[in-house]
C-alpha cells in the first residue's frame, strides 16, 4: 500500500505532520459527496477499537508527499 507524508492545518489550529498516511476512503455529508478523505494514521492507533481512521478535509492539507 502507498503511504504518504501529509502536513495538516486543522481549521484553527497550528499545522501538523503525519507520516506513513494510507488514504482508505473519502467522506462527505448530505449535501456534498466528497469533502475530504478518510485517511489511516497509524500513530494514531488506540487500541482494538480505534483503527486510527482520520477526517482530512480537503481545505487543510498543505502538503502531500508519497513515501518510499
């Protein structure tokens, strides 16, 4: 699977780097199918039931770099 490098501003908040990122999907709401994607980060993980699956809208990423 390809990972990623992806430096994030939350709305309001100061930019973060997340590293080996798996884009696993996309979500949206009942207006508009696609706001951003959902996304893996595994120093996220916390435990057997949070799998570390993230919202990133599509507005905060600044950066997105493929990882070997």
């Amino acid at each position: 699977m390809i990972t990623f490098k992806i430096n994030y501003s939350p709305k309001n908040r100061a930019p973060e780097i997340y590293r080996n990122v798996s884009v696993v999907g996309r979500y949206g709401s009942k207006d508009h199918s696609n706001l951003g994607m959902l996304v893996r980060v595994p120093e996220r993980e916390a435990g057997r039931l949070d799998k570390g699956i993230r919202r990133f809208s599509y507005e905060g990423i600044l950066t997105m770099e493929v990882e070997a």
